[in-house]
DNA sequence: CGATAAACGAGACGGTACGTCCGGTCTTGGT
DNA sequence: ACCAAGACCGGACGTACCGTCTCGTTTATCG
C-alpha cells in the first residue's frame, strides 16, 4: 500500500474544497440547461463563482470535467433486493434508465465517449470513474442469484470475470441504445421483456 | 403524403452531383484525421474543394452532414447465411463491431447521438437515416431462422415488431457499448459469448 | 514606375471601407477615455461597431493601431506665414503643442515609441508615417526664410538634409519633451524663448 | 553619506536591504530581455529570488518600480571639464545617448513616460526621481561656462532658473527624440552640429 | 441566341469561446 | 513581523470557427 500522492504540496495556499463541488454542480446545471456543446467553461466557472483560471487549474478540458460530473450521476445507482433476478434486472434497468433520461447525462455521457475515441487517457478517466465502479452492481446481481439458487456457483475465476463484462455490456448497451440512439422510453414492459431475453434467451420457453 | 420537393424550379444552375459525394468522403475524411470535434466546415469544404456556402446550402450544419457521411457506412452491412441463427448473429455483430472500430464512425456515432438529445430533428434524422435503416438485418435473420425451424413463426404482429426493437438495442447496444465505452475489442470469442447468452439466456442450458 | 498594389484583391468580398475610420476614430476615443495602458482592442472593436477579427485582419496589434490612429493628428499641422523665422517657428510650436496636450496624442505616442525600440517594424511604420511626414513643416519653414533672405541659399545638398534632421530633432525633442516628460505647459514665452536661442543661439545677442 | 536602514530590527529583514538592489537589478535585467511590455512582475520577483508579495509591499506597480530602476541608470552622468563649453556639451550629450541607448533605459523611459500622462503622482516620481536630479549638469555646465567667460553672469534669478529648464528640455528633447523617435544614431558629428546650433543658432556665425 | 436565374469560389464580416497569461490579493506554513 | 509559495478572482489576449454576407463568375434553362 502506498500513498496516492507521494509528495502533493507543502506550501503554498491550498485549493479551496468547497470550489469542487460548486464546479460539478454547476457542470451538470449548465449541461442541463445549454447541453454538451452549448456548455463552456466560461460560463461553468461564472456558474460557480470561481475563475476559469481555477477550473483550468484542476481539469484538464471540458471533457475530463464532463467525466465526473456524470460519474456521480451513477452512484446513485442501487440493487434493491425485488425477490428475483429477474425482478432485480428490471429494477436496476428502470433506475439506469431514469438517470440516463436526465438531460445533464442524456447530452454529457455519450459526448464524452465520442471524445474518448481519439484520447487514451480520458478512456482510461471513463472506464475508472464510471464503467468499472457501475460493475458492481452486476456482481451484486449475480451473488445475490446465487445465494437464491437462480444460478450455479462459479467454477473458473477467469470466465466469471468476462461473463461480468458481457453482461454489463449487454445491460447498459440495451439501455443507452434504447435511450439514446433509438430514442425509445425504457418503460417497464420493455424491462420485462428486456429481463426475459436475458435470462432465458430467444429460443427459451415463453414468458408464462 | 407531402411532395418532398415543393418546387424544383427548372431554372438556374442545377447543383452540382459531383459535390455531394465529395464533401460526404471530405468528412469522413477528416473525421479519421481530426475525429468530431477538431471537425470544422472549413475544413471540409476545402478538403472537397468547394466553398463553405455550397456546403451550407445543402445541409444545416455539423451534425445533419455528418449523420449522412456516417449513415452510408452502415449500409455495408450484410447478413450472409452462415447455416444457424447463432451463427448468423455472430457474424453480423463482427461485422457491425469492424465497421464500428473504423475511426470515421466511432467518434462521429456517438457524437452525433449526443446532440441529437436536444434536436428533435436530428434525432428523426438518426432514425431514419441510421436505426430504422438497419432494423431490415433483425428481420431478415428473424425470417431466416423461422424458416430454419429455429424460430416459431409470430402470432400477434404488433408484438413481432416490438421484439425486433427490442432485440436490434439489444445487439446493437451490447456491440457499441462493448466497443466504444468499455473501450474492449470485440473478438469472435466474445461475439460466441453474446450469441450464445442472446440464444439461451444466462439460465439457459450451456453451450455445448 | 510601378503599381502600387500588384494584385490586390480580385475576389471575395471587399473589406469595408467605412470600416478603418471608424476604428481609427475609437481607437483615439479609447485613447482618451482609458489611456494607452488600458485601452484593448476588443473594446476598441466595441466602439467602432466592429468585430475583433477585423481588426486584427488589418492591424497587426495594438501598436500599429494606435500609430495609425496618432499619425493622423500631426496631418492637421501647418505652417502659416507670418512675417518671419522666429514667428513661424513659434507658430508651429504652439501648434505642434497644442495636439500633443490632447490625450490622445499624449499616452499613444510615446507608448508606440517605447514599444519600437524593439520592434524594427514599428519603427519604420512610426518613422514614415509620422517622423517623415512632418519633416515638411522644416523644409517649408527653411525655404520661406530664404525667401525672405533670412537664412542663406543651401550648398552642398547632403549637409542640407542633415539639418533638416538636426532641426527637426531639436524642435520636436524640446516640445516633446517639455510637454511629455518635464510635463510643463509650452507657453507663448516659453516658445519665444525657445525660437530666440534656436535662432540666435545662447551665446549669440539678446532678443531686443 | 547615511545608513538607508535606520532602524536595523533586531529580528525579521535581513533580505529587505538586499532585496532592493536585486528587484532592481532584476528589473533592469528583464527590461534587457523582455522590454517594457514583455516584463512582468512575477518575473521580476523570481530573478530576484523574491516573492511577489514582496515586491507589491514596497511599490505600487510596474510603473513605479521601473521609474526607480532606470532612474539609478542616469546617476552615472558626469560633466567631466574639456575645456569649452561646446565641447562640454558635445561629451554630455554623447554621454546621454549611450545611456539612453541601453536597452532598459529605451524600453523602460519612454513608457514610464508615456503612462504618466494619466498619473499625476507618476508623474511627480519621474520628475523628482529623474528629471530635476539631472538638471544639475546644466547648472553645472552654466556654472562652468561663465567662470571660463563663455557665458555672462545672470542677473535675473527666475529667468535663470526658466533658461535652465529650457535647456535641460532642448538637451535632452533632442537627445531623446534622436535616438528613440527618429531612432538615428547620436554620432561625435552629430553631437557637434547639435552644440554648434544650440551656442550660436541657425542665423549665428558658422562653426570656424 | 440572349436573357434570366440560381449555384458557385472566394473571402470579409459580426460573434463567441477558446485556453493562456498577468495583475493584484489572499491564505498557508516556515523562520 | 516578515517571508516564499502558490491558489485565488478578474479580465485581456490573440486565435479559431461559426454561420452570414457580398462580391464577381459560371452554367444551366427558357423565351
């Protein structure tokens, strides 16, 4: 174990925390209101009542603050325990769903993304503040599963792990594509019908 | 049912066909180059030598040109009959991932998706000139498998065209999700695995 | 012989004509109102009704600007006769004076000094637009004298201009400097007395 | 000759006498490189090993510490005796030029200069601080002049002390506007028409 | 075949945001 | 008490694009 910031800063005035928080608020207020590419950080840092100078300070660009304006967005996300693996899906579907139809994630996560593509490092920000910390709910799922006997313990460590990242891409891609792309609402039939394909796929017996 | 031309007006120059080809090949052009947001109308109307109010006069801007650049990519898309459904699936999302993977369509995607969440309009364009475009894959493998035996055939035609919706987010959702935010390459191993899950369900039988 | 402009400008659209004077004419009301330290080219570009981007396409900076802005102040000197040496002398004295009191002229025109002692460019541009220009006022001056035989005929054509420079010099440096640096109001007894010792010389006869 | 630190406190400004001297020389030395508006105050503090506080905490801005820095520059002047008045002159100025022609006398004077247009207590620092310090080589030079009998002893003593300002203001108006408007070189034979005009004017005997 | 009309290239235009820099001020902790 | 370090707010910088406009020119169809 080491510490993160091996010599951080001795002197000096410090940086304000309060500052932090304002800013990520009024990131997500200005992407509500004016959207991705409406947002500039001018006016994120009139919003908080800091300097641009401030926010260049801490962040490298909009993207990187785009990134965790929305990644906090996610923490909220919770499995609450519906009696099924089924009804838990559909409940963690419907929760995903309600936070992605939020405009301040609507316009800001997939923006991010598009940016992603030409810069390693802000995938890097991307996977750490969001994909993989939101991983945790597909492992919780799937504990959860087990303990009910709904599905079999596992056996190799290696293929749980990769089963965890296809059934998170198969989960959150449903739901952005949904959201997003086609533009459709996840309504709680579709998480129902959603559920159904996952569990028991296109050839398995029918719903009832 | 409305003239999609209200009046063509026989006089004048007509426009140029030539131009059109080239400023869609200019963007995608400079979209591997500069990816979408170093993207400028200048620079594509100088990369297809012609002047930026030509380019003007025959789209609204950034986001309407770059949804036909990336819209015609889409349309290599083929199902080749591979002898199963599970088959097939595998293929078109190798296919769907390759196209995905080229830098013209991975950053110009998702960054038009993003604007689209507060453009009703371009939203529409997306739809039609993408989403519903490709739906025809979904259904001619749906068909394709009925006639297999591997399908039953469908009963209430509304619900039929809700699970065409339904699967198509489903595999394209998991393809892009895999591709652009988890930021994974998508192999034929992991198309095995997503077919196979899309077949049978997490509670379905095993592979083999 | 040559044209002045090879090939000026054969297409586009023409640069606005009104254009320049106006920027001129706020560039020398910012000059009054904020002095040259807090003149900036935006609001300069604000008062003219102008966008910065024009500004900056025909003047290379704040420097040029103000240089062209000052030049044209000097353009309203003249040397009208009256009777003699020593009273056009102090004429154009009192003259030259009483535009370098305007603010105007006052904080631009050694600012624009003090930035060309490092900057060849702007030397050359505050030499032909001003210096040169006003060199007149001595030629003038010199041959009106003669005509009137108060000075001798010139011989040799090469110690001829050098005067004109060493006079030039001395009655621009001691108004300049009486009136910027020693920061005095310039008198009519104080141009007398100027006139009479560079007329007469301080070792020569007394004024009456 | 006084000790400048009247009070030497037993605790806390071991640096406060020497950080005078090195903010000055660090300002004549960044004027050297950087010119007058090339030159910060940060800059400034971290040649002379000093932090900015410092430096706001013993002058009120640029302009002010600039004044000082050159000001110590014309200290050096001297009116070494070559036996006439013309040649006193002559070396005088040569003596000038070769300081103004240093670069941070070029940059720093005429801005100081120039921004005290709108400063009236700017202005009364350059005047006490350079101006009527050096006005002692006119007296100097007068004083000189009459015990030889070059020039007659005054009777008047408010038109004497006018004659000193006139001259100081001819002097080094010329000097100045030489070398930093017309931005010529001030030669031994340029000094010697200078001095020549200055004794015996335009109209007196020429030189031998 | 000449008139008419639209599209064309070129590039200047008014705006807006960028990311950087500096000016001055204010906290820190150190001596 | 003073200092160095450096974060802070504010504001100008010069640049880049945006989308519009004004030109003169080209290429059609129609009278």
């Amino acid at each position: 174990m080491q510490r993160p910031t091996p010599a951080p800063r001795a002197t000096g005035r410090p940086r304000s925390a309060a500052a932090n928080a304002a800013i990520l608020a009024a990131t997500r207020a200005a992407l509500v209101e004016l959207g991705w590419s409406g947002l500039t950080l001018g006016d994120v840092a009139a919003r908080a009542g800091v300097a641009k100078t401030t926010l260049y300070r801490r962040w490298a660009g909009k993207n990187e603050l785009v990134v965790d304006a929305v990644a906090e967005l996610f923490d909220e996300l919770r499995l609450p325990d519906r009696g099924s693996l089924a009804a838990d899906i559909e409940g963690v579907v419907l929760q995903f769903a309600a936070i992605l139809d939020r405009p301040e994630a609507k316009s800001g996560l997939m923006a991010v993304v598009s940016e992603s593509t030409r810069d390693e490092a802000l995938r890097a920000r991307i996977r750490t503040s969001i994909v993989d910390r939101q991983k945790r709910l597909v492992l919780e799922g799937r504990a959860r599963a087990q303990a009910r006997g709904e599905l079999p313990p596992e056996n190799d460590p290696g293929a749980a792990a990769h089963t965890v990242d296809l059934i998170f891409d198969m989960v959150a891609g449903a739901v952005v594509h949904r959201t997003l792309v086609s533009a459709e609402p996840v309504t709680e039939d579709w998480a129902h019908g959603f559920a159904q394909v996952l569990l028991q796929g296109l050839t398995g017996r029918p719903a009832h």
